[in-house]
C-alpha cells in the first residue's frame, strides 16, 4: 500500500472548481492540495486564501510542469479539456478531467490516444452520478437481475431556472444543452444497459425562458431518444427552466420489473401535510443533490492514482458518452434521425 500523499493541482476555480478545490484541500484522505490555476486573480487569491494554496498559476502551462504535482484535477470550460488532459499526461500526471471530455469525437479519440501512450497515469472523466449512492443501489439491483433484463432507462436532468442566465454565457463553450446536462444521462443510461451500442438519435427542444440561447443553437428544454443495438432504448429530457428546484431523476425499466431514483427531488425527509396539501422541500442545484457522490468520486480518483483501486469507469466510456450526445446535438439541429 503506498504510503506517500497524492500532490493535486487543479485548474480552474469557477461554480464547481472551487467546490472540487475544498473537497481536495479539507475533505479528501491521502491527498493535498499543493496547486491552483485560474486566469482570473480573485481565483486565485481564493485558493490562496481560503485554502491555504501556495502555488498558484495564472499560467496552465507552467501549472503542469510545476514538478511537485503528482495528479491535475482539470475543471475548465469544456472547450479546454482535450488539449489540457493531453498536456497533463504528457507533463506525467494522472488526470482527473470534468465531463464531457470533449466537444468533438476526434479531440475524444486524440485524449484516449495518448492516454493509451501513458499506462501508468491515470485518466478519469467526471460522470458523478457513478459515485452516487443512490444510483449504485440501483446498478447493484440491476446487476444483480431484480428487474429482469433492462430495456428502457427514462431519464432527466433539469436545473433550477437561473434568471441571471449564467448558462447563457456558458453557452459558447459548453456544446448545448445535451452535452452539458444530458451526457451524464447518455452515460448513466449505458451503465445501466450494459454497454450497448448507440445506432441512431431524435431530439427535439424548444426556448422556453431564454430567447438568447438561440445565437448559440441551443434551446433551455431538450428531449431525445437514442435506439440502441439489441432493442434498448434511452429517452432523455434536460430543462434549464424549472420553478421548484434541480431535479435528476431516472427510471430503468427491465422486463421484471423497474427501479425510480431521485423522483421528485425531496432535499430532505420532511413531508408537511397541511389545508394547503402534501409537500417536501427540493434540493436547489446540482451541488446539493451529488454533493456526496462529488466528494466519492474524488476519493476514488486519489485512490486509484495511489493505486489503491481501479476504475470501472473509462475513457471509451466517456468518448461514447459524447460520440451519442453529439449525435442528439445533430439531430436537434437538423431536425432528422442521426446516426451515432
Ligand atoms: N459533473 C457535474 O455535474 C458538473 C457540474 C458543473 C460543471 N461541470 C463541468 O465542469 C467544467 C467547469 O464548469 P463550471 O460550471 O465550473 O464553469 P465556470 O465557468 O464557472 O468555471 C470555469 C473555470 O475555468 C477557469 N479557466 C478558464 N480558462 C482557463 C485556463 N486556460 N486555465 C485554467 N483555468 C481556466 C475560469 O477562470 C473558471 O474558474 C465544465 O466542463 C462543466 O461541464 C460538471
């Protein structure tokens, strides 16, 4: 068992890089965090300051060959991460890179190339929901045949109608809607089906709230089916817009029966009962809802760095993930099936 602690740097320090950051500095065993890389200064002083960081770079290419470093954790806008998770594994350090890996199903298969050239390194793309307990309840009982064979996982991802619209500006680097919010979905619905091979994608969506999505071709609700080979299907919803709190949810449906995780969003156990009617509280965003599952994902990245534990989770995964949210991205485009 190896014993030295797991030195991590991360870049950026923006909504969940700093979350990321805190989880690494207090909250994750075996590992410290020595470094922090942002363009933005007030990042930087954040991580000087609230977590102590003394190696701070404006720089992501100094940040890399910053010797002391043994693992990057890359939490930067989509559009970085190919180049970033290639330099990191050139410069010898195993990387942990947010999802989706990629943007384009080349700069994906550029990442596996050269991970392939560094066997030793470890190279780990954030599908969150992987480490939730909840969903791992549900995969272990899929796993274990209590719903027959699955056949349709049913499944969406829907925030929190944010009217600052940060996601608007987020738009020019995030790939749209399905590859920001319903990869995590496309993944999960693999995981459950047992890696089938994606054929075909249908999507449509629509502009519910936010007119100014459309410079960016991307729509604030959007649904797809994906057709797998063998019969299983995937039927995926993503919204920007709800009124009453974040909400993921998922049901796999198999022909003994059918498992529902994260119905109704409850963000605690309280139920009132009232003249008013029924109701619980609802988790507020993403954060709250996989706070748990971020901070075992990350447990189980020093792990595996450390060698402690390998990862069922890969990059083919991550690179199929894409492959089928391009094809849903496709499709909401032109209107037409689109072959994966
Ligand atoms: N797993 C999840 O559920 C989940 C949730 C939210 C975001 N994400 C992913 O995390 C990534 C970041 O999302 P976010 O919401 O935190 O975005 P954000 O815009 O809030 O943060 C991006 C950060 O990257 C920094 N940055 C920009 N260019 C950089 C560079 N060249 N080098 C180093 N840092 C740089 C910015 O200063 C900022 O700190 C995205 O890829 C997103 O898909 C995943």
């Amino acid at each position: 068992m190896p014993s030295r602690i797991l030195k991590v740097g991360i870049a950026g320090l923006g909504r969940l890089g700093q979350r990321h950051a805190q989880a690494l500095a207090f909250r994750t065993r075996h590992c410290e965090l020595v470094a922090a890389c942002s363009p933005v200064a007030s990042e930087r002083a954040f991580a000087g300051e609230q977590l102590g960081v003394t190696r701070l770079y404006e720089d992501f290419d100094a940040f890399i060959a910053d010797p002391e470093l043994d693992a990057v954790v890359l939490v930067t806008p989509t559009s970085l991460h190919a180049d970033q998770a290639i330099a990191a594994l050139k410069a010898g350090k195993h990387v942990f890179v947010e999802k989706p890996l990629a943007l384009n199903v080349e700069d994906c298969e550029r990442v596996l190339t050269v991970a392939e050239q560094h066997p030793a390194q470890v190279a780990m793309v954030g599908f969150v929901r992987r480490f939730d307990p909840s969903y791992l309840n549900a995969y272990a009982s899929v796993a274990a045949g209590e719903i027959g064979r699955p056949f349709l996982v049913r499944s969406q991802t829907c925030d929190q109608n944010d009217p600052d619209g940060f996601f608007v500006r987020f738009a020019s680097t995030s790939g749209g809607i399905f590859m920001d919010c319903s990869v995590h979905d496309i993944d999960l619905a693999r995981w459950m089906l047992g890696r089938p091979k994606a054929l075909r994608a249908f999507a449509s969506g629509t502009i519910a709230l936010h007119p100014a999505l459309a410079e960016f071709g991307d729509v604030d609700n959007g649904m797809a089916i994906v057709e797998f080979e063998g019969g299983a299907r995937a039927v995926l919803y993503a919204s920007r817009t709800m009124a009453h709190g974040h909400e993921t949810s998922t049901e796999v449906i198999g022909t003994a029966g059918k498992l529902s995780v994260g119905e109704h969003a409850a963000s605690d156990r309280v139920v009132r009962s009232d003249a008013h009617g029924v109701r619980h509280a609802v988790v507020k965003d993403f954060y709250e809802r996989f706070e748990t599952a971020f901070a075992a994902e990350m447990a189980a990245f020093v792990a595996a760095c450390r060698g402690e534990q390998a990862l069922t989770l890969t990059l083919a995964d991550a690179l199929e993930a894409s492959r089928i949210g391009l094809a849903i991205t496709r499709s909401l485009h032109s209107g037409l099936p689109e072959a994966v």
